[in-house]
C-alpha cells in the first residue's frame, strides 16, 4: 500500500505543532525538511557505537522509514529531535512523596518535562487521607485530590508555553482511604481537564467484591487501617462515576507487576497518561508506532500482509528508538540515570482498523482477533530479536543482570521492554491511518477548527471504493454517510459492507476486549484502547466489561459511554465524540 498523499488536517497540525519556527515564528522548514532533521540527529547517536560508523546510511534507512510513514516516533521526538531542546521522550513517571518538600519537587520536575512536551504519570497513593494530621502543623491534611488539582493548575499555566498541551495521568489505590472522593472528582463539570483519572485495584480488592466481602482501607501513612467499605458497592460506585463521565478507567496493578522486568529496582509506580507504559519512579520511555495498514500487497490477486517488510520496519524501530534514548537531552538527573540504566522503549502499530478494512475482515470478529494476535507476535519476535541483537554489539542494558530476563537465563537484551501499543493521535493523523488499535471511531466527522486540526474527515475513502464498486455510491447516501458518520441504519446495503465498517460505539464491548486482550499477549507494556460503548449503555455494562477486561488479562480498562462527555474532539450531527490522541487530552489507557 503506498501511503496517501498527506490531509489538509495532517498538514496543518504539523505546521502548528511539528516544523522549525525562526525567532519571529515564521515556519523554515519543510515536511522532508523535518524527516531529514530527526533522521540525522537519531542516526548521529550511532557514532558512540564503533560497529555504526556510516551514520549517513542509517539517517538514510531512519528517514525512508519516517517519509513513507510506515513508521513514526512520538511526538516529542518529530518536534525536538536535533533542535536545541532536544527532548524527545514521551513518558515520565515521577513519583510524589508524603512530603510538602517532595509534593513541589514533583511539581517543578513535571513543569519542565511538560514544557518540553513529554506527558508525566504520578501516583498519589502514598499522601496521607484528607483529615490525617500534619506533625509539622498540628493541622489536618487536605488530601490527595486537591494536590491533584495543584498538579492540573501547573498542567495549565504550562499549556501555553508547551510545545504540546500538558498530559497527566493519576492514579489513586483501591485500599487509600480518600478512594471515593476520588472516584467522583470528574462529576464536577471541568474538573481536572489535563488529568485522566485512574483507580489502582488490586487482586485482594476483586476477589473481595466478587465474594461480596468488606474491604479494608489502608492509611499509607501510619500502615493504619483507615476504615471498611463493601468491596463490591465500592466497585459499583467506580462504574457508575465511569458510566456517568468516561473515568476513572481501572489499573491492574498485581497484573501490571507480574510483567516488571526489574522487580529488584521496585513496584512499577503508576504509567504514563494514556496507560500504556507502566513506569518505575523517574522512569521514561520513547515510543515508536508502525502503520501496519502500509504493509498490504497483492499477491496472486489477493490483498496480504507483508510479514517481510513489517519484521524489517519492527527491528529498525527498534535501533531507532534506542538511539533516542541515547541522544535525548533528560529533564532532571534522576531521570536521566534509571532512564539509561534500563533503556525502556515501545514499538507499536497503528492503522490496525485499516488493515483490517483493506482485507475486508470486521474489527471484533474471530479473524480479526486471529490477524492481531498474528500481526503483534510478528511485531513482538522480531523487536525482541532486534534488542538482543544490539545487545551483541552495543551491550546489554546496564540493569540487565537483575533482572528478570537474566533470571531466566535469557540471552542479554539491550531495553528492557521493546514493545507498547500507544493511541497516536498525531502521528496517525500525519500518517493517514487509523489510531493505534482502535477500530473507525466513525465514518466521516468534523473536527473543531483549532490550532491543530481543521476540517471535515470522511467518508473513509474504502468505504466510497466498495460503494462505487456495488454501483451504490449516490449522493443521497454520501450525504447521509457524512451526516451521521455511519451506515448501520442503512438496510439498503448489504449486511457484510455494514459490518465491515461498524464504528466503535456499534462494536460490542466483549470484541473490543477480545481486540486489546489478544494484543496484549503480545506486548511487554501495556495497551492504549478505549472500550467504547452506546449511549443506551448501563452502569451494570461498565462493570461487566471491567470484569472481562480483568478475565482476559488486560493490563488495565477504559470505557467511554457516548455522550458521556458534554465537550470532545470530534463532531457527527452535532454530537461529540472522543478522540483519542497525543494532541488533546487522550481518552484511552489501559
């Protein structure tokens, strides 16, 4: 498949957000201009290495990849990368002590990452509960969730000065005696609009609400327990809070540390804003997303994957985003230290719901879930064959000898995890493909006209293509299609076109899941997806699919209900959709 021709959308977002601005904030590079620079200054990073002395051939290599849009980097490293900035890391977790001291320096570090244009994830479950004493003062503590909202006040003033908006994510324990409050912080309309909000449930608080047993708080400060609460009202009242706003979303965190690679360093803290980087404290991450769409050929007068050309775009990922991790210019030195130490990096794929069209296979069905899993494994193989291949000749990464690989007595690998599926916002948007794994979210929709995207997107071109074909394509139906953003209603059609291209909230919630659990299988992260579902949908269904979402061993869960959310990104007949994407604040996680 030859990538299309860029949008009008894609190429106005990356005049806001992308391309080199001289000091009066005049543009002075061009779209090539840009591949070229970050190619070059990611190849330049081989010459620490002696075995990589021709870095023009590799800027060459990084730059078909990049031009071609088979393969792209997260945000940060497309704006920065061989500018004076220079950093180009996605993720940060930073971790918040119970302390005043430690609460603002978490606050000053998370500035100067956002500043930059990284997302920063925190988890608040170590400040003591709303009412505890404060020694120092005598006086009561105000809790969690209004530090939260000092965190969401930085995100921001820090907005306009970004070279992205301010992301977070926050993440509060099941057993933290504030866990109501919490849950029910997003009913205030506008409250926290730089948070996703997600709650960190653990094996002990599932079992109990399944059994109907009381469950206990525990104050993280005194290791006190803080009170009881039946464990499976609590559960209720976090599906409802979901039902009613789209969050919390919920965070496996037993599921999520079985998968640590280094548990000797510590619990995986809490992940970045969209949910799929599980991060220790200070950790970061580079991201990196393949357009699986691009890797469709024919053959014998069939539409295949290239399985050849998607394994050789997986392992130049993967010496691409090690080199990030290399030339990256780190915020503070903590960050910079376990960063290098254990080298994380997150090869994905985007454009699945395009694949899937391009073979006329529908999104949820049982050869869709069979062509994920298919499509993730090659992915998987052939990053973890091209990091223990660096490892050979650059070394393994420096805490490889503790960690759980080394265990095992696996062969040394250079990162310590190489593979993460992320939502793409952007780089989907400049890529012309779907996001990450997310089926079509509609058909045709309007975006706002803002600073970073403009215009009407649809019908999806396929779509008009099989119309055409069947001899269907009227101008009545073109209208319709643009005014809805769906074909479900249209009995007109054949019934395999509208299953074809169901959109998300027409998607049961059991194949959305069946989608992220049989990628998950396959990723050493986590996976960004939202579970979309109807607007006739009940707090019973959230908590059904949360239960699922744990049975198929995701590592977390996000549930949009449709119009739960009075503001969104995209727009059918006036009602607003989610946008999952790096460029606004992200929906999915998990």
């Amino acid at each position: 498949m030859v990538s299309p021709e860029l949008s009008e959308g894609a190429r106005h977002l990356l005049a806001a957000r992308y391309l080199r601005r001289d000091e009066h904030g005049q543009i002075v590079e061009s779209i090539d201009g840009m591949f070229w620079r970050v190619a070059n200054a990611i190849a330049a990073a081989d010459r620490a290495f002696p075995d990589y002395p021709d870095t023009h051939a590799t800027a060459e290599r990084f730059h078909e990849a990049l031009s071609s849009r088979r393969f792209l980097p997260n945000s940060p490293t497309l704006i920065n990368a061989g500018t004076e900035l220079g950093q180009l890391m996605a993720c940060f977790v930073l971790p918040v002590p119970d302390s005043l001291h430690g609460i603002f320096t978490a606050l000053h570090d998370a500035a100067l990452i956002q500043q930059s244009g990284g997302g920063t994830g925190f988890s608040f479950s170590r400040l003591r509960p709303a009412g505890d004493l404060v020694q120092s003062t005598r006086r009561p503590a105000s809790g969690p969730v209004s530090f939260i909202r000092l965190f969401d006040a930085m995100s921001q003033v820090i907005a306009g000065e970004s070279v992205r908006g301010g992301a977070n994510m926050g993440v509060l324990r099941v057993d933290h005696p504030d866990i109501q409050r919490f849950i029910s912080t997003k009913r205030d309309p506008g409250a926290l609009p730089h948070f996703n909000l997600s709650v960190g449930v653990t094996d002990a608080f599932l079992n109990a609400s399944r059994c109907g047993e009381i469950f206990t708080f525990m104050n993280p400060h005194s290791g006190l327990a803080g009170g009881d609460v039946d464990a499976s009202a609590l559960l209720d009242a976090i599906a409802e809070a979901a039902w009613t706003t789209g969050e919390p979303g919920l965070l496996f965190l037993d599921r999520i540390e079985r998968d640590n690679p280094t548990p000797a360093l510590g619990h995986l803290e809490t992940t970045n804003p969209c949910g799929e980087v599980p991060l220790l404290p200070y950790e970061s991450c580079c991201l990196g997303s393949i357009n699986v769409a691009a890797f469709v050929r024919e053959t014998s007068g069939q539409l295949v994957l290239d399985e050849t050309g998607l394994t050789a775009t997986a392992r130049l990922a993967v010496h691409f985003l090690d080199n990030v991790v290399e030339a990256t210019r780190y915020p503070v030195p903590e960050i910079e230290s376990i960063s290098r130490a254990n080298r994380k990096i997150g090869v994905g794929i985007m454009g699945l719901a395009d694949l899937l069209i391009e073979l006329g296979i529908p999104y949820g069905s049982r050869e869709s879930i069979r062509l994920a899993h298919h499509v993730m494994a090659i992915v998987q193989r052939a990053t973890v064959d091209a990091t223990r291949s660096l490892a050979a000749i650059r070394g393994p990464f420096p805490n490889f000898g503790i960690s759980r690989f080394a265990g095992h007595g696996e062969p040394p690998r250079r990162n310590a995890t190489v593979t993460t599926i992320a939502p793409t916002g952007g780089i989907s948007l400049i890529a012309g493909c779907s996001s990450g794994i997310e089926p079509l979210y509609a058909l045709a929709y309007e975006r706002p006209s803002t600073e970073l995207c403009l215009g009407t997107v649809g019908p999806h071109p396929i779509l008009i293509e099989t119309l055409e074909r069947l001899g269907l394509a009227d101008g009545g139906l073109i209208r319709d299609i643009e005014l809805s953003g769906r074909i479900a209603h249209r009995d007109d059609l054949p019934e395999s076109v509208r299953c074809l291209f169901r959109t998300a909230s027409e998607i049961p919630s059991r194949e959305h899941l069946a989608v992220q659990a049989a990628i998950q299988r396959h990723v050493e992260n986590a996976v960004s997806k939202t579970i979309n579902l109807p607007e006739t949908a009940t707090a019973c269904d959230v908590r059904a699919a949360f239960l699922l979402a744990r049975r198929l061993g995701c590592k977390g869960v996000t549930i949009y209900r449709e119009g739960s959310r009075p503001r969104q990104a995209l727009n059918v007949l006036g009602h607003c959709l989610a946008c999952v994407g790096e460029d606004v604040i992200p929906l999915s996680r998990g």
